[in-house]
C-alpha cells in the first residue's frame, strides 16, 4: 500500500477471565476483558512521527467446555479499541494520535491426547 503504511503492531495483552460451570466441565460461561501495550507499532510509527505508543483494551463474553474429555471448544465474541499516539518530526506526514475498533469472535477447538 503506497497510501496508509501497515497496520501490524505487536502487543503485551494482561487480563482476567471468569469461568462460571453450567454443566460441569461440558460447559461454562465466561467474561473476558483484558488490557493492551503495545511493543512497536511496525512502519504506522515510523512514518507518522519519531516515536509511537498504543493502548487498547477488549472485553468479550463466551463459552467453553471439555467433551469427551480429549476434546477442548470454546466460542467468544466481544469488542475491541486500540489507540496510538505519535509525536516528533515524521517522515512522510505528521500525525497525533488515531485509533480503531471494532467487533471480534473466536471459535477454536483442540484435542488432547
């Protein structure tokens, strides 16, 4: 992309997650809200100012559950922001700060031998 430089940034995610048992461990309902930090901010900080920083958070509702007892599933859904400030002298265009958000799900599935 000639425009908008990439989007990709890694992050350290610290959270909480309560499990409430239905059905023993076939099923369980869960909340899920975590904080982010993120590590770089890849080329988005390089090109919009001489430094970058970005925070976010999520929260998220689901349910999981062992089957067979080898078979692990779970299901969540919820929402996310992040935002990123810069500050310095840039090399294409200055920027401020920015953020972007939105709705997220997970579906998974593992079996354990």
């Amino acid at each position: 992309n000639s425009v908008l430089p990439s989007s990709r940034y890694s992050a350290v995610r610290l959270g909480l997650l309560a499990r409430v048992p239905i059905l023993d461990e076939a099923l369980a309902a869960q909340i899920d809200l975590g904080g982010r930090y993120s590590l770089s901010l890849g080329e988005l900080g390089d090109d919009f100012g001489e430094s970058a920083s970005g925070l976010g958070w999520e929260a998220a509702l689901g349910v999981s559950g062992r089957a067979l007892g080898i078979v692990a599933y779970g299901v969540r859904g919820g929402y996310g922001v992040y935002a990123l400030s810069f500050s310095g002298a840039a090399e294409d265009a200055q920027a401020r700060d920015g953020s972007d958000g939105g709705l997220f799900a997970t579906l998974y599935g593992v079996v354990s031998l």
